[in-house]
C-alpha cells in the first residue's frame, strides 16, 4: 500500500538570505516531512526546479507545508491556480503562518 507523504518547501529569493528557519519551523510541526529547498528570484512557480521535481511526485492524500503562502506564490493568480490545482488532486496544503488557508480549513467551510 502507498503511504501518505508529508513534503516541505522552502524558498529564499537570494543566497544572502537564511532557509534555516523555514526549515526548522516545518521539522518543528512535520518532523518527518521531506524537505525541497531553493534559491530562486521571481515571482513565476514554472522556473524553480525543486517546486517541479515536488509537483511531479506529489500524489492524492499527500501533504504539502509551506512556512508561509508567500513560499508557494507571490503571485495572487497563479498562487490561486495551484491552490485550486493540487485541492482538486486531493492534496493537503498547509501553512505554518497563514492556518486559516490551508485546505482542511477551506473543506471544512465548504461543508458548512
């Protein structure tokens, strides 16, 4: 049987900048979550490398924690099209700082 995957991933926009924390606040909550990282400056999700390698391996009922929505997107409609995209494929989305978007809580107002 396939076992659920917890994922996480972080992003810094420069080399100068420190990924620890993102990782450690993930590990913190997920400590068994496999962690994709990178350096990547821009706003578009199709040029970072480690996001693509993670969208094409992520499957339904497995986990996503991002630190912050910001990590996912900084851009509103894209970042809503990959909400709405991985929702649909039956993955969970989780972030640390921003809970009240994560998708349970948005299934959960759907029911209501």
């Amino acid at each position: 049987m396939n076992e659920n995957k917890i994922y996480g991933y972080c992003r810094i926009s420069t080399s100068k900048q420190n990924i620890d924390r993102q990782i450690r606040n993930i590990k913190n909550e997920y400590p068994t979550a496999i962690i994709y990282h990178e350096v990547f400056t821009g706003t578009k999700t199709l040029s970072r490398k480690k996001w693509q390698q993670l969208l094409k391996i992520v499957r339904t009922g497995d986990t996503i924690v991002f630190d912050s929505v910001s990590r996912m997107s900084r851009d509103a409609e894209e970042g809503f099209a990959l909400y709405e995209d991985l929702y649909n494929k039956g993955v969970e989305l989780i972030y640390i700082k921003e809970p009240h978007i994560n998708t349970s809580t948005y299934k959960k107002a759907l029911q209501n």
